[in-house]
C-alpha cells in the first residue's frame, strides 16, 4: 500500500461486521508499527460502522505490537444515537489480536455551544527554526518520513541528559496532506517520548493504553503539539498531549499509559 496517510490507513467492508486493511510498510518504530497509525485503521473501519465520520473520544488497549501486513477489524455499535454512534472494535492480524478499542463517533463542526479556555497554545519557534526529524537506519525510525514533525530545539538533547520530561513541536503530513479528525490520531502518537531526555534510563516506551478526544476538524497548516510526562511510578509513565491548529483552537487531547523498561 503506497501514498499518504489515507491511503496507507485504508480499510475495505467485507461482512456486516468486519473491514479489511493493511498496516503499510514505513510507519514502523523498531519494527512495530506506530501505535496511532494502527489506531487510526482501527477507528476508521469503527467511523463507517457507526456511520458517523468523526472519533470523539477513542480509548484503545494495545494487546501486541502491529507489524506490515493484512489486518482485519471486527466492528460492532453498542449504541446510536441521534448525534452520537458508540462502537468496540478489535484489529487483528495473521498472528492475532494487536489492538482493541472503544470509541464514540459523531460529525464534528456542527455543534457551538459556550466557550472557556484556560490554556494557550504552546509558545514555538516558527517551524524553520526547529529541528526537522528525519528517518535514519536506526534512529529516528523509517515512522519519520511518513509525517513531519519539527522539535522545539529546546527539548533536544542527548539521552539521559536531565531535563523535564516534555516534548514540544509542530506536526503536519508530507506533501500537502490535510490532518483530518483520523490523522489526529497520529498526531498524538508520533512524538518521540517524554520521557527520553530525563536522568530515567529509558529506550522507545511501549504503549499500554491511549485514550484521544478530539474536539473539532483542525483549520489546514501546522499543527502545534506539547506532551508532558508527571509520573514515572510503578513500571508506567504517563504522558498528557494537546494538540491546537494554525488558528489557535485546542483540537485534541490525549493521555496514553506507557510501560518502562524493567532493570
């Protein structure tokens, strides 16, 4: 499967209940397939299930890692109502369940109610004067090159180095691509962990849990994206993302559990 993120997140009806898809090769991390990626296949079969076009809310438990090749997602609603269309989804491929979630779908942008916002956009530098990632044999991943992504030069450095577990950057998909409310999915996964440059010896930390809301259709242009880490307890961090479009209005939010590497 070749092209863009839609292309590569496509998936086919072949039953009353089940769509087809392929994790396409290239948006891997060590292998396995980014875990938004994956999500996004999985919520776009539930989105047609539920005849509603757009996730809202979206929690999904990584059962295995995903790697390229068919995958099949048995969909199924729980509910539909007048605006709101709730559906369980498992996506399973040639070696067995890899992920399973529950979402509510609706069409975004039809709604305005009252507005409070007690946060502000993250403060970048513009997207030229920060750090382009770009895939390498081994780090960054082959992922790198099916979005862009530009860090703040402030939250670079070398592993281990000590400071504050946050990553800040713009985000956006290669060659003009809008980021639709599936593509959002991506956007809260595709950073490099918070937890990397802190004193806590940590590699790429796989995901247990992600739960996203997305609150509205980001307007086209860069995305401008912080994710944040409090916890490090247990074996697990935590690690809260925001995500607000070029015209300054907060489009998701995300908190995912993440495991630590044992010894």
């Amino acid at each position: 499967m070749t092209g863009g993120f839609a292309a590569a997140s496509a998936v086919r009806r072949v039953g009353e209940t089940t769509w087809v898809g392929e994790i396409a090769p290239g948006w891997d991390i060590g292998g396995n397939a980014d875990g938004g990626y994956v999500l996004a296949i999985a919520a776009r079969a539930a989105a047609d299930a539920a005849q509603r076009p757009d996730p809202v809310t979206i929690t999904a438990h990584y059962l295995s890692p995903g790697r390229p090749g068919p995958v099949s997602i048995e969909a199924n609603v729980v509910r539909r109502g007048r605006r709101f269309a709730t559906v369980q989804a498992l996506l399973s491929s040639a070696d067995g369940p890899v992920l399973a979630i529950l979402g509510s779908f609706a069409a975004l942008g039809g709604y305005e109610g009252p507005e409070r916002v007690e946060a502000d956009p993250p403060q970048l530098p513009p997207p030229g004067d920060c750090v382009l990632l770009e895939p390498t044999a081994t780090f960054p991943p082959p992922f790198m090159g099916r979005v862009e992504l530009r860090l703040h030069p402030g939250d670079l450095g070398p592993a281990g180095a000590g400071g504050p577990p946050r990553v800040r950057g713009w985000f956006r998909f290669p060659a003009g691509e809008p980021v639709d409310p599936l593509g959002l999915l991506v956007a809260v996964d595709a950073f490099p962990p918070t937890v990397l440059r802190t004193d806590v010896p940590a590699a790429w930390v796989p995901t247990l849990e992600l739960t996203a809301h997305i609150r509205a259709r980001p307007e086209l242009g860069w995305l401008r994206c912080t994710f944040a880490t409090r916890f490090i307890t247990g074996g697990f961090l935590e690690e809260d993302g925001e995500v607000w479009d070029s015209a300054g209005r907060l489009v998701a939010q995300s908190r995912q559990l993440a495991l630590m590497p044992r010894g």
